[in-house]
C-alpha cells in the first residue's frame, strides 16, 4: 500500500478550520512536523498541505491549506488521514506497519495453517491484539513475543507459538469465563 494511515477526522476545532483527529502514530510528535497529508475522500487520496499540527492526550489537530472555516471541517468529520510511505516515521527492527500486517497468514511453529490476520487492536498501550480470521471462527491472541514468534512480510506470514495458544487465545465461540 502506497499510503500509511496516520489518523481519522472525528470533529472540528474551533471555528477556523482546524481539524482533531484520533491519532494513529506511535510517534505523537509526528503531527507537529507534518507538511502533506493525503484525505481519503470519495475513493482518492487528496493531497493536503498542513499548515500546522500537533498531539496531546491521543488527539491531533491539523490546519489544513483550503480547510478555513468550521463548516468545511466539519464536512470532512469521518475523513481517513494518510501519508505517503516516503514520509512514514521510521520503524525499530521488530516493527511492522499495521497496513503490512492485514492480510497476512497465519502458521504455527510447524509449518500448519491457521488463518488470516483481519484487523490490529490497538485497546492499549500494552500491547496490540490481532484478530484472525480461521476456519474455526474469529481468534484474538495478543502480540507478544511469547505468541508472535516471527512476522515474514515477504513470505506473508505470521508464526504463532502453538504451545502458548491454547492459554491466550480467545475464540467468538467460547463463552468468557466468568469468577462468581
């Protein structure tokens, strides 16, 4: 993919045409140094420059060149927040792009099928949780290194730690367990 999501548009700010949005950057500082973000509107990605940004308590707010007034922000609440992969912050070694990671299947330690990464939770900042999607039903483990042996972004693969499945792995079709 071309583009990396960075954020969505949840509301205006002010009434001058600024933007908030949910961030989704591992880096918050990333909001001030922006200088082009791409608004995915009507199936295109449109490039916007970014007069100013900046981050506090998980939130950006974007000014953004041709957004002036609230009702032009608020035409845009809803709105997907991109970058070109040029310009994506840099990744430590053990780290992957959530848009790299959809898609990809699923083996254990032996080689053996299990499914197909549909979505990357991100409920904390803990750690993330991955959904797939298996013949069995949806299954949520969390991505630790104790489950997540290996991801293999050329090969498409994610190599999940069997043993410890059992004990992590919550299934739709297992009722939670309840202490009572």
């Amino acid at each position: 993919m071309e583009y990396l999501q960075i954020g969505e548009i949840v509301r205006p700010q002010g009434i001058r045409g600024e933007v908030k949005l949910r961030a989704m950057s591992s880096d918050p500082e990333r909001y001030a140094r922006l200088e082009r973000v791409y608004l995915l509107e009507d199936g295109a990605y449109v490039p916007y420059d970014v007069l100013k940004g900046r981050c506090s308590a998980g939130f950006a707010v974007l000014a953004l060149d041709g957004v002036s007034d609230r009702n032009r922000a608020e035409a845009l609440r809803g709105v997907k927040v991109f970058v070109d992969r040029a310009h994506a912050i840099d990744l430590d070694e053990d780290e992957n792009f959530i848009e790299d990671l959809i898609g990809l299947r699923a083996v254990d330690t032996q080689g053996r099928e299990i499914g197909t990464l549909r979505d990357v939770l991100q409920p904390n900042s803990i750690c993330d949780v991955y959904a797939f999607d298996t013949p069995r039903g949806e299954m949520m483990i969390p991505a630790l290194k104790r489950v997540v042996k290996a991801v293999d972004l050329e090969a498409g693969t994610i190599v999940l730690n069997e043993a410890v499945l059992p004990e992590v792995a919550v299934w739709e079709d297992e009722p939670a367990e309840r202490d009572e």
